[in-house]
C-alpha cells in the first residue's frame, strides 16, 4: 500500500494508521489526490481508531462491559442440554455438532447421543455404523468420524478422560482450535477465549473494527481485544455469553441493540448501522451439478449403496446416482454405472421427478429414474467383482455393499440427506398416485349411477319396464 495515496478502504487506513505510529511522525499528513480536507477528516478518523488499539485499551469500560455481559448471561442462558450438566465430553459433543449446525436442529441429536453414548467409553466402544446412524441427518459426516476416531484415541492414551491440556487435545482428529479452547474453558474453566463467527461479529461491532472474517489481520484484531477482554475467573461463562449474545441479539442483520447488554460502550452502535460491521465476507461461487439416480425397488425396500458419487458422502448409503455436467451426461454415466452394480436394470429414458439439493458449495439438480420392466430371466445378485471393502464387522470383502432399504427405515439408518429426499419425493408421489386411483374410481363409480339412472328414466318414460 502506498502510504501517500489516496484512502481506500478501512483496512488501509488502519494499516496506514499502524505505520505511522510505527514510524513515531507525531506529524504525518496524509496526501490525497481528492483534497486535503477529505484526507484529514480521514486521516483523524484513523488516529481515532488508532487510539483504540488494544494496547490502549480502557481496563475501566472493558471490566464493565465485562460485568454487564456476564450479568445477561446469567439471566438470558438459554438452557440448552448440554449446559445442564458441564462435563468436557458433553462440551466436546456439543461444540463438534454445532459447526456448521444451528442449534435447534442440535438439540434432539444431542439428547439421542448422549442417551446412546453417555460417556467417551460407550462411544469409542461402538460400531461406526451406529455412530453415523446417530448422526444421520445432521450432515458433515466427517465430524461424527473423527468424534469416533477421537473417543478411541481418549481411551486409549487419556484413560478416557478428554486431555486438560492445549496441545494434546489439538492432536485429536477433529479438534481445531476453536474447539479445543472451547471444551477447556466451559468444560474445565481454563482461560482460553474462543473465537467464532458471532463472536467476531460481536467484537468487531463492539470496538468498530475494520475488516471480515476470513482476513488474518481481522482475527488478529480480535484477538487481541479477547486477549483483554476475557474474564480470568468466568472463562467459561463469559465465551458462552458471547456467542449467545451473537446468536440471539447481534443479529448479523438486525441486531436487537436495545436487547443487548454492551450497548452503552458498543462504537457501532454509537455510529449508528451497526449492521453493517463486520465487512461481509468474498462470496465463495456455488457450483452448479446434475445427478442422476436411480430407484430400484423390490417388495417395497429400494437399494441403496454406500457413498453418492465423487467420493462424496462414503460412508453413507444413497441411492445409486452419478455425477454430470448436463442432466445427460450424468444419466449415461448412471446406466454404465448400473450395467455393472445391477446388470438386469434399465432405465427409462424420461426422469421421475426432479428436485434441488445443496451439498456445501455445489448446488444439484437430482433427477430421479425409475427402472424399465424386468422382463429377463430372475434377477441377479450384484456381481462379485468390485473394490475391496470392509464390512461392519471388519472383515474384508470384494463385494459391492448394497441395502435394501423401505422408507421407514431411512429414520433409523445412516441414510444421506439426499436419499431422505428421494425418499420423500417418492412417498409423495405415492400419495398423489394413490389419490389420483381413487378419483378415477369414484368418478367411475358416479358415471355409471347417472347412465344407469338416464337409461331408467328413459325407461319409465317410455312404458318399457328395465332390463
Ligand atoms: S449494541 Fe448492537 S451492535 Fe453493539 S454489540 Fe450490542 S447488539 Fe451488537
């Protein structure tokens, strides 16, 4: 950045504001090519900010809005399961469920999980099989994995008990920093700050600080100012309260200021749009993707094999589907792929139905096929050619797995999201069928009242006595 042009963004200014405290030029003038009025009232707005750094922090309105925060807490704390009872193993649930997972959509898991592994002994003890199932419908398998892969490593090297301390529990699979200070400080009242999106978004409200999350100097920033702000004796209580203070009162769009406890001391509040701190984030493009799938059914249950297409979702079973970029070249890709999976199916030429999904960044457009009529002789088995896989059990095999499934138990099993749409979509479609048979019938039935009716009338009127 060259220091002598013209401001640009906050972060500049900011950065141009860092050098020239630096550089101790206690009479630096920012050149503009826009006049220098508009610079200076710039350039003081920096000074200002500047004197906000977290060096120069007031201790006196950073321990009352320490005060104020801990005191809604303890008033406004959402009794949430997993606050019932603090244990690390509930916390360490709690916090790998919640990423990426709002959380009402948590509660219920949480409850069924903890009923089912009470404690990190029962969950390193289970079969994944069973994990996944519990964790069916929450998405982001891969955090149920390493939960698993993380329990057995507990009991294995921690006597069951989750590490005390930073870098051991860091050395866990699916433990990144958010996490591991997040279950050290609620779980065992360690000092560390936890830093997530609503409290970023809070903090950076709170002391107006330029930039987005995804910025390196942004965290920083905010570091720095929980660095200072963290209560030493409430660690726990007081990033809870943050982040709850993110969830339920600074909205990213409408944050309830009147509601919110930091209000006096809060500098976005007090410039007025606070709503519009932090800087929003670049927006990552949404890839566009076809797949096709395809419905085998028999007496009722459908097939479902393990993974979607891709790579994506393997441990999960999903209807049999393929990957395309036209909603061509993933139905061929589905009949080469079938000719080999189930050599007696064909299928049809027309989709089902269609339906949109969302998979992190790509956005799918699912088209379902149905199965032409078996008109050959019996229906083989899959073939016993394949990839080598390991069963539940942990023996090695070379068939294909392959489950035949009814709706019913899609609930109960690790069946993927998309599979539980298939499911619904075919269920409702079922439905309208079914209402469908019985409009035609009463329709049918209300037909031949009224010629049966036309044809005694006719009768009567013509002194003939019915047939
Ligand atoms: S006063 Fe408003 S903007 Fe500031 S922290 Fe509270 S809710 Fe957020």
């Amino acid at each position: 950045m060259n220091p002598y042009g013209p401001p640009g963004s906050p972060e500049d200014l900011w950065a141009l504001c860092e050098k020239q405290a630096s550089d101790g030029a206690s009479n630096f003038r920012l050149r503009t090519l826009h006049g220098l009025e508009h610079s200076e009232s710039a350039f003081s707005e920096g000074i200002e900010r500047q004197s906000r750094r977290p060096t120069a922090f007031d201790s006196t309105e950073f321990a009352s809005a320490r005060r104020a925060l801990l005191r809604w807490f303890r008033a406004h704390a959402r009794p949430l399961p997993w606050r019932r009872e603090r244990s690390p193993y509930r916390v360490w649930v709690s916090e790998i469920m919640l990423q990426q997972t709002q959380v009402a959509a948590v509660v219920p898991y949480f409850n069924r999980f903890l009923r089912v592994f009470p404690s990190v002994r029962e969950l390193a003890c289970a079969r994944r099989e069973r994990v996944l199932e519990l964790w069916s419908g929450l998405g982001y398998y891969r955090r149920a994995r390493d939960l698993h892969r993380a329990a057995q490593i507990v009991m294995r090297r921690f006597g069951g008990v989750f590490p005390e301390n930073y870098e051991a529990a860091r050395s866990l699979p699916g433990v990144g920093d958010y996490t591991a200070r997040a279950v050290l400080s609620i779980g065992s009242g360690q000092p560390y700050a936890v830093l997530d999106g609503n409290v970023a978004r809070v903090v950076a409200r709170w002391r107006l600080l330029p930039g987005h999350i995804q910025q390196s100097r942004f965290r920083r920033r905010v570091e720095r100012v929980l660095d200072t702000w963290l209560s030493r004796r409430r660690p726990g209580n007081f990033n809870q309260a943050l982040m709850e203070l993110g969830q339920t009162v600074c909205l990213p769009r409408a944050p309830r200021c009147p509601a919110c406890p930091l209000r006096r001391s809060c500098r976005a509040y007090a410039r007025g749009r606070p709503e519009s701190h932090p800087a929003p984030r670049p927006h990552r493009p949404t890839e566009r993707r076809f797949l096709a799938l395809a419905a085998i059914a028999r007496a009722g249950k459908f097939a479902l094999v393990r993974g979607l297409d891709e790579n994506l979702l393997p441990e999960l079973w999903n209807f049999p589907s393929a990957f395309g970029a036209s909603p061509e070249s993933a139905r061929r890709r589905l009949d080469e792929k079938l000719r080999f999976l189930f050599p007696w199916v064909r299928i049809h030429a027309a989709p089902k139905s269609e339906f949109r999904h969302a998979i992190t960044h790509r956005s799918i457009t699912a088209q379902l096929y149905a199965p032409e009529p078996w008109r050959g002789r019996g229906q083989r088995s899959l073939v016993s050619r394949g990839p080598q896989r390991t069963t539940n059990d942990g023996r090695r095999t070379n068939r294909l797995a392959v489950r035949w499934l009814s709706p019913s138990d899609f609930g109960s099993a690790a069946v993927s999201s998309i599979a539980r749409d298939v499911a619904a979509s075919l269920e409702s479609n079922a439905r309208s069928r079914t209402l469908q048979q019985k409009d035609l019938r009463a329709s049918r039935k209300k037909e031949r009242y009224s010629t049966e009716e036309t044809r005694l009338r006719h009768g009567r009127a013509s002194g003939r006595a019915p047939r």
